[in-house]
C-alpha cells in the first residue's frame, strides 16, 4: 500500500487521493452519471477491473465516493459524496489547462472512448424532440 508524500501539505494531501492512476477518470465517470460497476468500466476499458475494484474501494475510504445496493439487488451503484463533487471540479479544471496547453497527437484520439463519452453526454429524448421540431 502507498505511504503517500509522508508531509502534511494540503497540495501533497490531494495529490495522495487525485495523481493516483485512473482517479480522475473515475471521478469524471460518475460526474457523467454512471453508477455501476460496468458503466464505470466502460469509460476506462484499458483499466484492469481489479484495479477499478481496488481505486472504487479506496476513494471509499477516502470519502470521495459512497456506494449503496443497486435497485435490481444485483452488486452496487456508486455516487460522488460533496467531498467527490468538488473533486469533480478539480478534473474540470485539469481538463481546462490540458485543452489550452496540452497538444493532441494521433494516439490521443480514441474512437472507443469518443463515442463512449458522446453517448454519455446527450440526452436520446432531447435529440429526438429538437429533430422533430426541426422537421415539423
């Protein structure tokens, strides 16, 4: 198990939680909406589900994350507490700084993931609606 920076410094304390491995995509899946394991999965498929299983339980701990049965009865759903909610702005903003400063290269675009987060960020009804009043 990481010991962590070992110092007590609020930027050293939040990197403990946020620079592990796959914690911001994890964090921005659930800002997304998804809540099961394997909707979490879906947004970070080069992630180990062991992983995932261990980074889920640790930002638990931490908490970042709280879980509560699913409504089939079937595994968990997971879902930000307030303290993952202002986390959340924290990947915003990284997401803000790597737009303005950080350079795309062909092994950054990712079809897969694209179409992934395009799905998880329209809403089917509301297209459906704006296409009907566009024909209308």
């Amino acid at each position: 198990m990481d010991k962590g920076y070992g110092q007590y410094c609020p930027v050293a304390k939040g990197a403990e939680v946020f620079a592990a491995r796959w914690v911001p995509l994890i964090v921005r899946n659930l800002h997304l909406g998804c809540c099961s394991f394997g909707e979490l999965h879906q947004g970070v498929p080069r992630m180990s589900r062991t992983l995932l299983s261990q980074r889920l339980a640790t930002l638990e701990r931490d908490g970042i994350v709280e879980r509560s049965p699913s409504p089939n009865g079937r595994g968990w759903h997971w879902h930000l507490t307030p303290a993952g909610q202002e986390l959340n702005e924290v990947c915003t903003a990284l997401g803000t700084w790597a737009a303005r400063w950080m350079r795309l290269a062909p092994r950054d675009h990712d079809p897969v993931i694209v179409l992934w987060a395009w799905c998880r960020l329209t809403a089917p009804a509301a297209a459906r609606t704006a296409r009907l009043r566009a024909a209308g």
